[in-house]
C-alpha cells in the first residue's frame, strides 16, 4: 500500500499572475499539490483560484468560489483519507488543483501537457506532479472549462460541481462527463413550476443570441411543448453578440421595452449569465413592472443585486440546494500560515486569502496586499466563517466523495483483499477508465451523514448524468433596513411551498404589494408575443422620426437652417418691392435672380427631410428634391454666367454694346433655366420609378435600430450619383464666371465666389455620406446645404441689398437702380438692363 498522504509537500512557482493592487509581476503557485506514490490513486481539480486578467495573464483572487472551492476539495480528501466514512474507506487519496484563471485556452493547454505526461506547460515538469495515469477522474471548475477538458481527456472521468450548460448533456460530445448539479433544462422546469403556482400562465423570457442563450430558449420551447398549451412563454432577445460578450444596456432596455408591450405580462423570466443579470437590473430601474425570475447564476448572490436592490425587489430565484458543513468550518481554522499549519496550500496562495480574509497586509509578502493599513499578525488564526459556506462549497465536497464512493464501490466488488489501486492498474487503459466511469456514474451515497445527521441527502446521478438534487426557491425582499433572500419553497421533481411564507411583490415606490400580479392571457385577448420574429433587430429601440431634432446639434441646426430661410424670404420681398415696375423692353437677368432665391429657400427647406429620420416620405423627399433644388440654384446662375461672359466678350465694342435677338428676354432665359431643371426632375422620377421608396429598412447601429432608405446598401452612394447632373452645372457655371472674372461691368466674381463655396460643400457631404458611420451622413448633407445656401445668399442677394439700400440713401438716380437689378455696380454707366433688344 502506498504511504500516507503527506500534506506538507507543495510548490510553488514563479508565474506573471497580476494582482490589482500591485502592478508588477508577483511570484504565484500554479497548483496544490498533496502528493502520493506513483501508485496511488489521485483526484485531478482544474478550478479558477484566481479571476482573469487577460488571455494569459491572472487576475484577483476569487475568493467566494475558486478558493473556497479549493479548501473544500481538500477538505473533502482529508476526510476520505482518514476513513471518516465508513461507506469511504480503505484507500487514500492524492489531490492535485491547478489553478486555470477562468480561461478556457489555459485549462486545455494545462490539461493536455499534463495528461500527456509533461507536467504543466511551462510551470512544472512530469516528475513534480502525481502522474496522470493515477488520475482516478477530474474535477472542473464551470461549464467552459468543463466543456474544454471533456474534450482533452474523452475517455476518462470528468466530474463537474458547477457546470450547467445545456450541451453538456449530449452523450455523443461528452460521453463520460458527469456533474453534481442539474443543468440549466432542469431549472427551465423548475422555474415553470414555480410559475405555474402563482397562475403565471403567459411569461416572458429575455435570453442572448450566444450559444447559451440559444440553448435556453430552446429547453423552453420544448419545455413549453411539453406542456400542451397550460403555459406560454414569449422570447425576447437580447443582443446578438459572440459568446462571452456582454450585454449593453441599450440592448436590455430593447428588450424591456418589447416586454412590456403585453400589459398582461408581469412575470418576467431572466435567462442570462451572471455578468449581464446587472445590466438588466440597470435598465430595469425602480421595480413595479415585472416579477422577476433568475437562474441558480442568480441565486442569493448580494453582488448581483448591490446597488440594484430596488429593481430586484420581489424577485424569485433558484439555489441548488445544499446544507453547511460544520466540521468544515472547524477545518479550516487550523490552518495558519506557520509550516506546519498551511494544509499545503501554496505560501502565496495562503497569504493572500489571509490578507483578503482579515484585512490587514502582510509585510514581506511577494502578494503583499497595499490596500489594507491593519498589519497581520502571522501568528494569528482564521476567524470563525472565514470560508463562505455555499452550494459550490457543497459540491465541491460532493464530487469528491462521489468519486471516492465509486471507488470504494469498486474496491468491495472486485478487488477483494488486493490493493485499490494496484487491482485496478492491472487493467488494460481503457478497461479501467470505463470500469472507473461505470462505478463511480452508479455510485449511490448518503452524503456526510455522520456530521449532517437528518440534512444529510442521498445523492446519485441520473441516467443523464446529473445530480438530481433539487432547488431551493428564493424571494429577495426587504428586511427591516436591509435585504435578504427568503426561502418561500422547494423544488424537486415538483414545486412545494414552504409552510408558512409567501411571495412578497412591489409596487414602483418600494411598497409591498398586496396581492401577487397576474400574468396570465384576458379572456378574448390574442396574446401572441409582438415583435417576436426571431431577429434580435426587431427589438432595438427605433428613434422617433424627430429624435434629431430634439438633441442640442439638431436644435442648432434647425436654428441655423430657419434663419436662411427667413433671410432669403425678407431678400426676395425687399428685391420684389425695389423693383415693382415692369421693365420694358430691356434685356436683364431679373427673373434668373429670384428663380435663384427660391432655389436658395428650397435648399434651407429641405433640410427638413435630413435631420429627420427615413421614412418613405422623407425618402422620397430626399431622392427626388436634393438634386432638383440644387439644380434651380446652379442653372439660374448657369444662364447669369454665360451672359455675363456675353457681356464680358461684346465690352470692348464700339456703341451702346451687343444686341440680342429675342433669346436675352428674362422670360426667355428664364424658360432655359426651367427646361435645365426639367431634366433633373426627369431623372429623379426614373429613379422614385425604378426603387420606390415605400419601405425603409432598419440597421442595429448603436444600440438602436437606424432606419435607412433602401436599399440601405446603396442608397448613399446613389444619392450621391443623383447629384452629378446639378454638379455638371456647378462646374460649367464656374468655367464661366471664371472666364469673365476681369468684367467690372457684372457681377461673375460674386457668382464665382458662390459657387466654389458650393463645389466644396458638395464634395465634402459626398465623401461623409458614403464613407463614414451613418450617425453623420444625414448631418453632413444638412450642414453642407447650409454653406451652399448661405454662401450664394450672402455673396450675391445680401450684398445686393446692401448696395440697394446704400443706393437709396443716396438717392441715385432711376439708372443707378436698373443698373444694380441687373448684378452690376451702381457706379458703372453699363449694366445688363441698358443692353438693348433690336427687332
């Protein structure tokens, strides 16, 4: 037989394990060893004693599940090597925990050097650990890691205390996987239960689009089938995100809001890990307007619900049952960090718990713990409950004897008076892992009843390979000053209130409501569930078509947009008003000027439709009058720039200047103008022809749900191409004003100014719309029609009424006034108006 297990051996290595307090590297164990023979029999734990920190380094030590559970597992091997049991006897056990920081990657790299015999990859060599064909089975810490090492190690015993996913389950995946908890399918029936108690017949369940999500929504589809219509469960999604990534609050307010479009709903199942369970609470707010129901990921953890308490008041949530351990508690005050003390638990391991535990720094410590100003005195103790007691803690314990029970199991039924382990290393590899697998998987064991007495529960697996321990149904309510979870009953199979307690609902002012809400179909009422057509999109928050308009840049622009308008109008009534009398038989560009003002006033007008929202009205608006209004601009000043190069060219000729046939009427070069725009228009109903803008299409964009006009893959870029027309007259109009840039006589310096103000604005609304994220392209279209507008309104039509006003109170003459209609200078003797028309 081989010796006893000495406790006192373990080692510890240096390993870049981050702690918060200390930015440096720290030297850190990467596991716990309580060594054996070569021949002995070992249990294998991969636990989280510490959090993540990155892909490869370690984070803070968790001390409420990774190091309890370590003290729990070791525990549990004192126990079974000092013949506590006697269903557990005659055979010891070596224990290896290696510490996997809640990565996945770690946990199978460690697994697979370590089963392949090369010691732990970097950290300790095949002579310094238990080998792994002494490996009796393996404990895992959570349902990834499970998942991770049941690969690694198919053929050989892996026992879960925590792991709950669903896919778990498949026996084709993870043949030999077992755990001593029920998995999540399991809960989905409880929570059915417990809802079926209180009337609760039509539920809604908020879950992720991550695998565990999916997985959950589905037990509850076929939970629900099983039913035959007593029940109804409505999905909400919540994000659609890669598994582990994190719910944001828009996502969860989305999903919210969608619940609470059925008024007849109030129970409200929370189907989502530990780390989101927050983020909903978040967006939740004050309590009222649903009961809230939670998974065992829930349970009665105060760190879900700190900070939060009043958006969890009256919430219902499961906790696999599980009884305190009394001697435990006893166990773990002996440890103390003299050698002789430690239970070898790794010396850094120990002195940061002690640290953490009693709030005080240990001086000289390689994890000394800078937070804390309370020197520790190392001759100290532990205090009473230094350990928190909870199901992991249980199961942990569980698991153990569990396994050790299979094998004892083993050791009566065919060994005899052989050693354990020697009877069972006389097998073949694979005889013995499947032997192991059968005893163990059909272990049937009344747990610690020498200490637990009437709490003692007789546990075994089930034919899916689970635990079937039952759940405790829990109430989170106030109590006096403070909360608490209440136990209000208990599951198993079936749900049965507890004698004498009862749910306790809130009201939105934190009140105790009187009577339980209902959440059940009216009679008469179709209760389908809106907005439940399996695309998470559907549930996003849609802004209100004026949303922009509310925000201070919008409220700024629309300011700003209001303004031109007003300008232009109070331009093209002083212009009309300064020019009332019909002119008679003259050549001018009159009727080009205010055909250009209310293109102006269009361009200003239009900007409606782009600090709205798409809708098919502003869509349409969009695609047909973005181009048209633009076009109304650059043709008038089209025309006014080859007839000021007209002018320009005939100014150096003898007499009273050029004459124009019946063309250089201002009705004539008007109908130009208006024919030019006709093609613009064209286009654009060909366009509103071939995509009718009658739909718009949603696009997830920051946490909400951005209409588009569609086709949302191409609109921008077409409207975009719907503006080369008008900008191909943008650039024939300044060719011309350039060309004529020397004449005094007219004013192509001003429309030219106007007009490269325009160019540049265009350009830069086209590259913004088509390249950037769609929260500015609306914006830089608007902003863009701003300068254009602003810049041709003020470069010719402002300055014109300046000059008409400076005129005015001068009192020129009648010539003065004609010359100034025309675009010239009111100092010039020639001007458009004095150009002559001859029969």
């Amino acid at each position: 037989m081989p010796s006893d297990v000495n406790l006192d051996i373990y080692r510890y290595l240096n390993h870049a394990h981050l702690i918060q307090t200390n930015p440096h590297p720290a030297a850190s164990s990467v596991y716990m060893q309580v060594n054996s023979s070569s021949m002995d029999l070992n249990l294998v734990q991969f636990l989280s004693v510490h959090g993540s920190r990155s892909a490869s380094l370690c984070g803070l030590m968790n001390l409420q599940s990774g190091f309890n559970n370590l003290l729990a597992f070791h525990y549990a091997i004192d126990l079974i090597n000092n013949n506590s049991d006697p269903d557990v006897s005659g055979f010891k056990f070596g224990g290896l925990s290696i510490d996997v920081c809640q990565s996945e990657a770690r946990a199978a790299t460690f697994a697979f050097s370590y089963t392949s015999g090369t010691g732990i990859c970097g950290y300790a060599g095949f002579t310094d650990l238990v080998g792994p064909l002494t490996a009796v089975a393996y404990l895992t810490d959570g349902s990834a890691v499970s998942a991770r090492l049941a690969t690694v190690v198919p053929d050989s015993t892996v026992v879960s205390p925590d792991a709950t996913a669903i896919s778990l389950s498949s026996r084709a995946f993870y043949p030999r996987f077992l755990r001593v908890v029920p998995p999540d399918s399991v809960q989905i029936d409880a929570l059915l239960d417990v809802a079926s108690s209180y009337n609760w017949s039509v539920v809604s369940l908020i879950h992720d689009t991550t695998p565990f999500g999916l997985a959950g929504k589905a037990a509850f589809e076929a939970a629900i089938a099983r039913r035959n219509g007593s029940q109804s469960v409505c999905m909400k999604y919540i994000g659609a995100g890669a598994a582990g990534s994190a719910i944001s609050l828009a996502e969860a307010k989305a999903a919210l809001q969608s619940a609470s479009r059925m008024a007849y709903v109030n129970a409200l199942i929370a189907y989502l890990p530990e780390q989101d369970l927050r983020t909903l609470l978040t967006a939740l707010g004050l309590q009222g307007r649903f009961v809230l129901l939670g998974l065992d990921s829930w349970a009665d953890k105060m760190s879900v619900v700190q900070g939060l308490e009043s958006a969890a008041l009256g919430a219902v949530t499961l906790r696999q049952t599980y009884f305190t351990v009394p001697d435990l508690d006893r166990w773990v005050a002996e440890i103390g960090l003299a050698p002789a003390r430690r239970k070898g638990i790794p010396v850094d391991w120990l002195e940061e718990f002690w640290q953490h535990t009693l709030k005080c720094r240990l001086t000289g410590s390689s994890v000394i713990q800078t937070q804390y100003a309370t020197v520790c005195d190392p001759s100290g103790s532990l205090p009473a409950g230094a350990l928190t007691q909870n199901g992991g803690t249980y199961s942990t314990i569980l698991s153990a004897f569990i396994a050790a029970k299979g094998v004892a199991d083993f050791q009566r039924a065919e060994c005899g008076t052989t050693a354990t382990d020697v009877c069972l290393y006389r097998m073949p590899a694979a005889t013995r892992l499947a032997t192991i697998y059968r005893y163990i998987s059909n272990a049937q064991w009344r747990v610690l009843q020498g200490r637990l007495g009437n709490d003692s529960l007789l546990f075994r697996f089930t034919t899916d390979g689970y635990g079937d321990r039952g759940y405790d149904v829990l109430n989170f309510v106030r109590s006096g000053s403070g909360y608490v979870y209440n136990k209000i009953g208990y599951w198993r199979n079936r749900y049965v209130p507890q004698a004498g307690q009862s749910l306790a609902t809130y009201g939105p002012d934190g009140s105790q409501l009187a009577a339980t809400p209902s959440s059940a179909c009216p009679t008469g009422v179709d209760c389908g569930c809106p907005g439940d057509s399996g695309d998470p999109l559907a549930l996003l928050p849609k802004p209100d078509v004026w949303d922009r308009a509310r925000t201070p840049w919008g409220a700024v622009l629309l300011a700003l947009t209001t303004l031109g308008a007003l300008v232009t109008l109070v331009a093209i009534g002083f212009l009309a008003y300064a020019f009332p009398r019909k002119v008679q038989g003259t050549a001018g560009t009159n009727y080009l000027g205010f055909a250009c003002l209310v293109g102006i006033l269009l361009i200003f007008a239009i900007n409606i439709a782009f600090i709205a929202h798409a809708t098919p009205v502003v869509c349409t608006i969009r695609r047909f009058g973005l181009s048209l209004v633009y076009c109304i601009v650059y043709a008038s000043l089209l025309v006014r720039s080859v007839v000021n190069w007209t002018i320009y060219r005939a100014a150096g000729s003898p007499g009273e200047g050029p004459s124009f046939t019946g063309l250089s009427h201002p009705v004539s070069l008007l109908g130009l103008s208006i024919c030019i725009c006709l093609v613009s228009a064209m286009l654009g109903t060909e366009w509103l022809i071939l995509q009718r803008p009658d739909s718009v299409e949603l696009v997830a964009y920051e946490g909400v749900a951005w209409s588009r006009c569609s086709p949302s893959s191409f609109y921008d870029e077409g409207l975009a191409l719907s503006c080369l027309y008008p900008a191909g007259l943008l650039v024939a109009a300044v060719v011309y004003s350039l060309l004529s840039w020397d004449a005094d006589l007219t004013d192509s310096r001003q429309v030219a100014l106007g007009l490269l103000f325009c160019a540049g604005a265009q350009l830069c609304w086209g590259c913004v719309s088509t390249l950037t994220g769609y929260k500015w392209r609306d914006p830089a279209i608007f902003v863009a029609n701003l300068v254009a507008a602003g810049a041709v309104l003020l470069c010719l039509y402002v300055r014109k009424v300046v000059q008409v006003c400076r005129v005015s109170r001068e009192k020129s003459s009648s010539a003065e006034d004609q010359n100034i209609a025309s675009g010239g200078y009111p100092t010039k003797s020639i001007s458009m108006d004095d150009i002559k028309i001859t029969s």
